[in-house]
C-alpha cells in the first residue's frame, strides 16, 4: 500500500475539479461565488471567501458539468474559506 493512502477515512475517491459554481448560503444572504476543488459522489470541497460559518447550503453548478446541484451539509471547515460538505438532497 503506497503512503499516500495511510490514513484516508473517505468513502469515495475525491476528483480534482477547479470549477465556479453559484453558493446560495441561506436566507437573508446574497448567492456568491465559490470555487469547486473536489468533488466525490458523496460531497464536495469548495473555497469561498467572506463566509465565515456555514451549516447547510444550495450549490448551483453550470450546466456543463456532472456535478450535482443540490443541498449540502457542512462536515468540516479548515480554515475561514474551506469547507467539507455532504450531498443531501437534489435542488427542486
């Protein structure tokens, strides 16, 4: 087993993606932009500035891509800008 992989607790492999989608963060907050990092089949890391908490939030991709627009629940923050999130449900 190589050592890059000593220690990985993700269910899904991640994939690297670099891409813009649309954060609607909740109510009372304007939709912004946020960068996509990876995506897995189970969730999503994304980067964004000026947000300092979240909880649950809608994420809109463009319509090009395979990812999953929906709602997505916070599991992990780093930092002010990086978050973990879980996909929960498609958008309606």
């Amino acid at each position: 087993m190589s050592s890059l992989y000593v220690g990985e607790r993700r269910q899904s492999p991640r994939c690297p993606l670099g891409l813009q989608a649309t954060i609607k963060p909740g109510l009372g907050t304007e939709p912004r932009c946020c960068i996509v990092t990876n995506i897995s089949d189970q969730g999503v890391r994304i980067r964004v500035d000026g947000i300092k908490s979240l909880d649950e939030f809608v994420l809109i991709f463009p319509s090009d891509t395979p990812a999953r627009d929906g709602t997505y629940k916070v599991v992990w923050g780093n930092n002010r800008h990086d978050f973990g999130a879980r996909f929960l449900s498609s958008a309606t």
